[in-house]
C-alpha cells in the first residue's frame, strides 16, 4: 500500500488536485509558477474531457480558467514516462478543441498554459523551468498563437530566471509541514498550507484516498497475476487453454471494475440518494480510466449532484 494520507506531500496528484480544487490557491499557486497576477479564476480537479468513444479521452490534474478566458491545465508528474512532449501537444489541442463554439473564428482563441510541475529534470539540463513557444526557427520570430507548455523541475540547480517564491514553493511541494510553510513567511504559500493541513483533517477526503490506493494495490496485483498467466500461456500449445485464458482475462476485467463501481456507489451513499440512472451508468461503466476518475471525484464531492456535474 502507498503512504499513509496524513504524510503525504503536495506533490501527491491526490492532495494537489483536492487542493487546487480551492479557487484562490490555484491561484496563488498560477501567480507564483507564472510570475504574474491572475484574476479570479474557477477551477475543477480531475477534469475529463470525453470528445469522441473512438478516441483517447483527457484527464486534467487541474484545470482553469481566468476572468479574460485564459485557460490552464496544471498537471502534477512524479514518474518520467518520458513523454510529456507527446503528452503536452494533445493536452493542448483537446484544450483548443474545446474553446470554440460553430461559427467563432479562430482569433477568438483565448491564450493557453500547459504546466507540467515534475519531480524530475524532463530535460536534463538543471534548470528549475523550461517555456516553449512556437517560434520560426529561420527568422527567430513568434508564431503568436498565445500558447505556452512550462515544464518546472523541482530539483533543478540552475537558478536563472527564476523566483524566490518559486524556490520556496517547490519546497513545500517537497516537504509539506508547518516548518517549512513558515520559514520565509510567503503569505501564498501559508495560505496553500492552510488548505493541506485543512484537507488532512478531512476524513471523507482520507477515506478516498485509501479506497482509490487499495484499487491501485488490487489492480497492480491483477496485472502482475495477469502476466504470469500470459506468460504461462504463451508456452502452452493447447487452443482449448488459450480460449480459456481469454474468457479468464474478461472475467478479471469485469470483477476489477465491478468492485471499483461498487466503491464509488459506496462513497456516494453518504451524499444522498443516487438516481437510478446514473447508478446503472456506473454499474455498466468498464474503462477502468473513466472508473478512476469518477471515484476519485466522489471521494471529493459534498454533494450527488457536484458529482453528476462532473462525471
């Protein structure tokens, strides 16, 4: 099992997401990694985009948007999976997707942060921050489309560029105790503290993320057992047994996500009463991402219908 809810650091997507959730201290947090004042902002935590069954779907950490219209992903990455470049350019058009209604022209797109806060170097150059933006590699010209992907690094040692406050605030993302929250009295990052220490006395908000870490344990076990299995399989001569392994895999596949469906029910039996509908649309739901998503989203919500809004 992972660490225990009460130790966790803010460089948890779990808690970083329930943080953020709060309007100012995602704002406090865009002012400080970007350097500049941002009006009021709304922000939603595990946001998903579903544009199309056919193609793959888009989870925010955090996503927002300002009173000018200007829109933020906010993502929290501990693992280099080494492909954030990838990663970043479809996050960025699903985002632009999304902004335009028929008819709007294209001038009307509102200017775009992809922000990537890493607990790794994605670059391998030192630096704590590194900003792209499309530019002519021949007239060294900007392209103007008013998009940026920030990847931060928050073991960096190069220090050109960056802030104080940045340097304190991947700190606290590294070790989130009043000790270190105090120590350059940052009136931002005490107020981001004041959340953590907030959301660790929520004890709906710990049950869910011990629901969600008891899936991650049961669904790492049912992937290893799965490749034993496939393994043993692919030794195995006999047609009868490779159809048998394959109606066993769709067994494993169905009684995974019946059991993270019944924890989400579970969650949201506290709120109130579910709708039949929207029962049966979790009882029926298999791809395990929507799944995720959704559970974590009831372990975060105070109501069934903040969680119908969101799902």
């Amino acid at each position: 099992m992972g660490e225990s809810f009460q130790k966790l650091n803010l460089t948890n997507a779990y808690l970083f997401a329930a943080a953020l959730q709060d309007e100012e201290i995602c704002r406090n947090l865009l002012e400080i990694v970007l350097n500049k004042e941002i009006p009021r902002v709304k922000a939603h935590a595990e946001h998903t985009l579903f544009l199309d069954s056919d193609f793959k779907s888009v989870r925010f950490d955090v996503y927002a948007s300002d009173e000018d219209e200007v829109s933020y992903d906010v993502e929290m990455q501990n693992d280099d999976a080494r492909n954030l470049p990838k990663r970043s350019r479809y996050y960025q058009g699903e985002m632009d997707v999304t902004s335009l209604k028929p008819g709007e022209d294209y001038n009307q797109l509102k200017p775009s942060y992809i922000i990537f806060i890493c607990a790794f170097d994605p670059f391998g150059e030192g630096r704590y921050q590194y900003v792209f933006e499309e530019y002519c590699r021949d007239a060294g010209i900007l392209l103007g489309d008013e998009t940026q992907k920030i990847f931060f690094n928050t073991n960096g040692t190069d220090t050109e560029n960056v802030t104080p406050e940045l340097l304190h605030l991947f700190e606290y993302l590294k070790q989130s105790t009043e000790e270190v929250a105090v120590r350059h009295q940052d009136e931002k990052i005490l107020k981001i503290h004041e959340r953590v220490k907030y959301l660790k006395r929520d004890r709906k908000l710990e049950a869910g993320y011990m629901t969600m870490e008891e899936y991650i344990h049961q669904e790492a076990e049912r992937r290893a057992k799965l490749m034993a299995e496939s393994m043993a399989e692919s030794m195995a001569e006999s047609m009868a047994e490779s159809m048998a392994k394959s109606m066993a895999e769709s067994m494993a596949e169905s009684m995974a996500a019946s059991r993270v469906a019944q924890n989400i029910l579970a969650l949201l039996e506290d709120l109130g009463t579910l709708p039949d509908q929207t029962k049966e649309r979790i009882a029926k739901e298999q791809n395990e991402d929507v799944l995720s998503a959704w559970l974590k989203i009831a372990a975060r919500a105070d109501s069934i219908e903040e969680f119908q809004s969101k799902m």
